[in-house]
C-alpha cells in the first residue's frame, strides 16, 4: 500500500494475551520503530501532548534522532496519550492498511498494559476507575459527596488533591442521589404509539456518567424516543472499562464485555437496538471490545446492535421521520462541541445533524479536542495541559457568542465551560447543556417531564 491510498483505515485485534505484548524489549523495539517513524512524519503535532513531548525529546538528543533517546524517557510521551483515537482516525498515513503499520493509541495503550501487569499504576488511579463502586457510594451521600468535591470547597478539595491527585483547580462532575436506573422505574414515559418509528424498541445502556451523575441525559433521550415510538428498557449491568482500558487493564475491560454483552444478549435477541448514552461507552462497545475479544459471539453481536444516542435519533429522523411537535428553544444559538469519541466512531457528525432538526437552530460547530482526556485532566499533573490543549475550543465558544454551549461528552462540556470562564467568559457566558439530547428535549416541551 502506497503513502496516501485511499483504502479505508482497518485495526488489527489487540493481542493482549500473548506472552509477547508483555515482553519489555520487543515493546521497546515497536516503541522506537513507531516513533521514528512519526518523528519523521510530524502531522499530529498539533493533536495532543503526547507528540510535542515526542518531538521535543528527539531534538534536544545529541544526535537529533532516536538513536540517541534513552528508553527510560517515554513515559511521559506514553502518559500524554488519552486514547482519543484522533491519530489513527483523522491524520495518520501509516495505519493499516499500509505496510507500516501503526497505531499508536493500541501502542500506548500496550505499554500501560506492561505498566499494570508489573502494579506500577498508581493506587489512586486505580481508584477512580472504579466508577461503578464509586458511582453508588456516592449517591448515598450525593449533598456531602458534591459539597466535598465542589472547586470552592478550597480546604476539602486541598486534601482531594493530596490523597486523590484531583486537581483542587478542577471542575468535577455532581453525584445524583438517585440513580438513572431508579428514576427509569419511577414514571415510564407514555410511548407515541403514532409517531412514524411507533414499533421500534430500544435498551438504553445507561453507561456510569448518565447512571450516577446525570441522569437527566438519560430522561431527556428516554422522553425523546418515547415521543418518537420508542419502547425503552433502562440497563446497566457494567461499567463500559473505558477507565480501566485508560490504564491498561485489559482484563478487566474483556470480563466487563462479557458481564454486559451476556446480559444484553436476549435483549437484541428479541429486536431491541442498544442505544449508549455517551460516545466513550459507545466506542467501547462497538470498537473496542471487539478488538479485545474478536470471538466472543455476544460481543460481535452487540456490537452491531449498538448505536450511539445522536446517531439513533438522526436514524429515526432519516428512516421514519420524527414526531411532530419540535419548536424553537435557542434563539441566542448553540456552540456545539463534537467529541473526540464521537468522532471515533467513524459515523460523522450526528450531534450536528440531531440539532439541525430543530427549528431556527443557529448552530456553531467545533471540532476539535476540548482536552479534558476522561480522568486524566483531572490529575494535578495534568489539569493545566488539558486546559491548554482545550483552550483553541473555549476561545471559539467565547468568540462565538451562543448562548448555549454543549457537547455530546458531558465531561468536555464541563471541561470547555471551566475553559471558558479561564478566558473571561464569566459575564454572558453560555449555559451548558450536558447533552443535545436535552435540547431536544426541551424542544418537545419534554424538558420538564424529563427533568431536563
């Protein structure tokens, strides 16, 4: 395959329980092949940190090339890396199919992987993966829990830092006191038994952020399908991995696949599509964990089940055609961050097709990495990168103008907001809805029945 085919990217299954991808020097040997490679290529440069730290480590060496890098320095190129798949989607010329080979995501991922496998993942780390055990805990004591973690909190925060590593400069995301899953039981919304899509039926996989902090995302999306014809069931049988996955623990990400994709398995059985409510958890499910576990028949065929919220509902719009019903809710506009997961799933942008369906919608589309990374802007460590690798986002929201301000990853929307206000934005400055799903929600006036 010549530099700059046109045949589509592929991805190779990742071969994590292979004695060799644990073996240190064959690693350190695909590190070098790969990062002189892109070394000589340079086109990420301005994607992330992981390829400036690259970059500047080769050019400060005696020789200016790799030859001359000692191994031990890696790490930091390695621990920059948030697995955001932007690389391999959107600038590289060597992935498969091309005879180089790379994927640098899987690669870094791989040396996490070593990294756990000898316990060298810190404990706090470790911790905060823990999302469903930290998820229900919280929720028992939501008011302490969000009072603890609140950024003005100046003292408690200050021992969040030291035992946690959470920067105290942070914005972290609220505690719900009742979970998604509980409010779904508590009033079914009424299914439109005459709109267009009327007979479809639907799980929506909760996933851990609409789970345990906030729910209205999942009530807003639950509301909107119902009022298109939507039969829905509410589940959350695991977390997706996706934080276990970020530190290399493999392992665990294949048992959570099993647990899920052994649960959901009669469901889509019966006709029911998977619905994530998040990109992260929806990347996982249908990328993901195929990669990790390629003959596993239930994960195969949730695979091909699942669909992430946006492209569900742009799919109704396109296939049956939505409920009528839809009036203006944002005359002062909508700055629309598109996610770094969403743009992963290789399904282009459906948060901007969802919202074009609203009537009067004055949108301003972003697409480019808000810089949050999942836990990793939260880290001490890392905090102030991420709000300089999110900056060019805040600074477009700002400019823009809008008077709303979302992204389809709620964890973005919260980073960019935090972004924005860094920039001055605090007078006029936009109101965060954490999903578009909520606005069109409100659009149907299902806002209130919603929560949202």
């Amino acid at each position: 395959m010549s530099e700059g085919g046109l045949a589509a990217p592929s991805r190779h299954p990742l071969d994590w329980q292979n004695p060799d991808f644990y073996d240190e020097a064959k690693l350190d040997a695909e590190l070098r092949r790969v990062f002189d490679i892109c070394h000589g290529c340079r086109r990420c440069f301005n994607l992330c940190d992981s390829f400036p730290r690259l970059f500047d480590l080769v050019d400060a060496s005696k020789s200016g090339e790799l030859d001359t890098v000692d191994s031990k320095d890696f790490k930091p190129i390695v621990d920059a890396c948030t697995l955001c798949d932007m690389c391999y989607m959107t600038k590289c010329p060597y992935v498969p199919p091309h005879e180089f080979n790379l994927d640098f995501p899987h690669l870094m991922l791989r040396y996490r992987a070593v990294e756990a496998k000898k316990g060298e993942i810190a404990r706090p780390e470790r911790e905060l993966a823990q999302t469903d055990r930290n998820g229900k805990l919280a929720s028992y004591v939501a008011p302490l829990a969000n009072f603890v973690t609140n950024s003005a909190n100046k003292m408690m925060r200050g021992l969040l830092q030291k035992i946690a590593d959470l920067d105290k400069e942070a914005w972290l995301p609220k505690y719900a006191s009742k979970s998604f899953e509980e409010r779904a039981k508590e009033k079914p919304p009424l299914v439109n038994a005459h709109a267009p899509a009327a007979g479809r039926k639907a799980v929506i996989y909760a996933t851990c952020f609409a789970n345990y902090n906030e729910p209205d995302i999942g009530l807003a999306a639950r509301a909107v399908l119902a009022k298109n014809g939507v039969e829905t069931q509410v589940l959350h049988p695991h977390c997706c991995g996706m934080p276990m996955l970020e530190q290399g623990n493999i392992a665990e990400v294949a048992k959570a696949a099993k647990i899920v994709a052994s649960e959901l398995r009669p469901w889509i059985r019966k006709g029911y599509d998977i619905v994530a409510l998040v990109p992260s958890c929806a990347l996982m499910l249908k990328t993901e964990w195929p990669l990790i576990l390629p003959d596993d028949a239930d994960v195969k065929m949730l695979s091909k089940a699942t669909y992430d919220l946006s492209e569900y509902v742009v799919g109704i719009a396109r296939k049956e055609g939505l409920a009528p019903g839809l009036a203006p809710v944002a005359p002062g506009g909508i700055a629309l961050h598109i996610s770094c997961h969403s743009r992963a799933q290789n399904m282009g942008q459906k948060a901007r097709e969802l919202l074009k369906l609203l009537p009067e919608a004055n949108l301003q589309v972003i697409e480019r990495c808000s810089g949050h990374g999942g836990s990793w802007g939260y880290r001490s460590e890392n905090f102030e990168t991420a709000l300089k690798v999110g900056a060019p986002v805040a600074r477009q929201v700002v400019e823009g103008g809008k008077a709303i301000v979302t992204s389809e990853c709620p964890l973005a929307g919260l980073h960019i907001a935090q972004g924005v206000e860094r920039l001055g934005g605090g007078e006029g400055k936009p109101q965060l809805y954490n999903h578009p799903i909520q606005l069109v929600a409100k659009a149907y006036g299902l806002d209130q029945e919603s929560g949202a």
